[in-house]
C-alpha cells in the first residue's frame, strides 16, 4: 500500500515534465490559519462565568503551492497540520496531511484531474485511535458537445487505526452530468454509490453501500 502512495507522489512529480519549460510560471503560496473556541452544556446562571475559559480550542494552518507549468497543466501541493484540544474531557488531537493534485487538458474537449492524499492523526494520552488515512482520486472530463459535458470520477480511502479492528477502506464511483439546454437554462446532475469494507485478515464481505443523486436546474434571464 506505501507502494501505491509513493508511486502516486512520484506521478505528480514526473507528469509536469511534459510541458514545455518556457511556458511555466513561477509559484505562487498561499498560508492560511483557521481557529476556533467552542463551549457545552452552558447554564443560563453560569453564563458569564463559563465564558472565560473554552471547554476546546482548534488551530489550523494550511499551505498551498500552485504552479502553473503551462496553459494545459497545473498541479497543487496542500499540506496543512491541526490541534484540537479539550479542556475538561480526553480526545484531543493532531493531524497533519500532505494533497497533491493536479488539473490536466489533454485536449479541448478532454480534461483529466487526480490527487492522492495521507493523512495522520496522533491522540493525546493513547494510541489506540490514532490513524493513519491515505486517499486517492481521479475525474475524467468530457466535453461531448458544446452544450453537454460528462464527468466519471473515483475516489478510494484507506483508514489504517492503530487499532485494527477499526480500520477500514472505502470506494466512491459516481458520475456528473451537465447540460446547457438554451442560453437561460441550465442542467446539471450527479450520481455516486459509496462502499465501505473492513480492511484485514480474514474480514471480507461488504459493510455498508450509499447511494446518492441529485439534480439541479437553473435559470437566467440575463442571459
């Protein structure tokens, strides 16, 4: 499985070659930050009191890399790392994931984008829950008229727990579909069946299957 992530790391790497070197732009960065504070089970008497100090606070920071290798290609590189802390109960947390993706034209009608994703999560005080998530996902665009455009996708995840009774993998297979019926109306829709198994020795059979859909029509009379 490590195999699997490393060559999908080495893809990415090796894809951009293609393009010519005199049309690449230089990177551009991208640093965000995301926190937050949350409280529970607040009586009304103890309001004001209660506020002073958060039963949990989250910090998040994120960095993006794009870069533009030519008009016909462009890859992303997001790492982020994340601490959820509770003051008065177990469960807090760290993650930390490293995504590259990458948005490919093949042609004028054809566009092709993939990502692969791994993910750990580290709990205070146990290890039994810590986690290690590793994603892979690609979309294949297809422009089959100018007025009707068709898009297959896939998506798999693997959530590797210390604990392995947990651990799991899980398949996602959908379609997209959208349609411009005149210059006012537009068409779209999406279909996905998701699969989730457990992931080990001796554990086969299937665990749950979703299905999901759903339509959306819009109109502008601007137009």
């Amino acid at each position: 499985m490590k195999s699997r992530t490393v060559l999908l790391y080495a893809l990415s790497l090796l894809l951009p070659l293609t393009a010519s070197a005199q049309e690449m732009k230089l990177p551009v960065f991208y640093l965000r930050y995301d926190g937050g504070t949350g409280w529970e089970e607040i009586a009304p008497e103890e309001l004001e009191k209660e506020l002073d100090v958060p039963d949990s606070q989250r910090h998040r920071l994120t960095l993006r890399i794009k870069e533009q290798w030519s008009d016909a290609f462009t890859s992303n590189l997001y790492s982020a790392v994340s601490r959820k802390y509770y003051a008065n109960q177990s469960g807090s947390y760290t993650y930390f994931y490293l995504n590259p993706d990458f948005q490919w034209a093949l042609s004028d009608r054809v566009q092709w984008s993939a990502g692969a994703r791994s993910k750990w999560t580290f709990y205070d005080g146990s290890d039994a829950n810590d986690l290690t998530s590793l994603l892979a996902t690609t979309e294949l665009s297809l422009e089959l008229l100018d007025e009707l455009k068709l898009a297959p996708f896939f998506q798999t995840v693997f959530d590797l727990y210390r604990n392995g009774e947990k651990t799991q993998q899980t398949y996602t297979a959908g379609l997209r579909l959208e349609s411009r019926l005149s210059a006012a109306w537009r068409l779209s829709g999406r279909y996905r069946g998701i699969a989730r198994c457990p992931l080990g020795t001796g554990d086969d059979g299937l665990e749950r299957f979703n299905q999901e859909f759903g339509l959306n029509l819009s109109w502008d009379p601007n137009r």
